[in-house]
C-alpha cells in the first residue's frame, strides 16, 4: 500500500495502522506534529516523518518529548 508523507491538521483525529486513534494537538511543520493519543493515558508526544496511507491511516518515522498528560 502506498504512503506519502503529510503535514497533519491540528484538531484531527487519525488512526493509526496499529488502530489506535490520536488527536494533532499542533502542527509543527516538515511532516512533524505533536499528537495525543485518544484513550484515558494521554500519552503526548511529537511525531516526526508523519505518513499517510491510501486507506488515510498514518504511521511516523519517530517520536521524541512523550510524556503522559495528568
């Protein structure tokens, strides 16, 4: 399945190809974002190398900044 690389929208939520839903709280530009995952842990973190497949999930090359929002 192909993928391009993208810059995410803020206040969007993606899944990604494992199923897991994140929301861009803010988007940084060069395909990189800062995203929190949609569950009650609210890990946050940057993705850098942000993709899209033709179905619309995404993946990332890396994360860096995690932490667990309280």
């Amino acid at each position: 399945m192909d993928r391009h690389y993208f810059n995410p929208t803020p206040d969007t939520i993606y899944t990604n190809k494992g199923g897991s839903s994140y929301i861009c709280l803010e988007a940084e530009g060069h395909f990189r974002a800062k995203f929190q995952r949609v569950s009650k842990y609210k890990w946050t973190f940057v993705a850098h190398g942000c993709q899209m497949y033709e179905d619309g999930t995404i993946e990332w090359d890396s994360s860096t900044s995690g932490y667990f929002e309280e």
